[in-house]
C-alpha cells in the first residue's frame, strides 16, 4: 500500500537538476514565476551521490503505472 507521506524522508534536491553518469549534476535554478536565474554544475562526490541515492530511492518506492489509481 503506497501513501501520500512516503517520500518525506527521502532527501530531494528543491531544485530542477539533470544527473549525467553519475559524476555530474547540473542544476537549475528558478524564479518564482518559472524564469532561469541560474544553473549550477557540482560533481562533488557527495552531493552527486545525495541525487543518485534520491532518484534510487524514489524509483524503489514509486508506484507502476499499471496499478496506479488516482486517488
């Protein structure tokens, strides 16, 4: 059974982000009306493993398709 809480221990990047090879990850950086104002390359161990284990983590818990039901 899936949950509306089961990611809010998951630690996800509050931005945009592209994750390349698992060695680069360029984020990007909005406006609060959805302009660019930045982007940011970080290929620092560290942060490029908190996106990898975020984007594993979500992928383990997510719902298929063919059992979703909208709620």
């Amino acid at each position: 059974m899936h949950s509306a809480f089961q990611a809010a221990d998951i630690a996800l990047p509050g931005t945009g982000l592209w994750l390349f090879d698992d060695t680069e990850v360029l984020f990007t950086h909005f406006s609060g009306d959805g302009e660019v104002v930045d982007r940011e390359w970080r290929t620092e161990p560290e942060v490029v493993a908190l996106v990898s284990t975020a984007f594993e983590t979500v992928w383990e818990r997510a719902t298929p398709h063919a059992t979703y039901r909208p709620g």
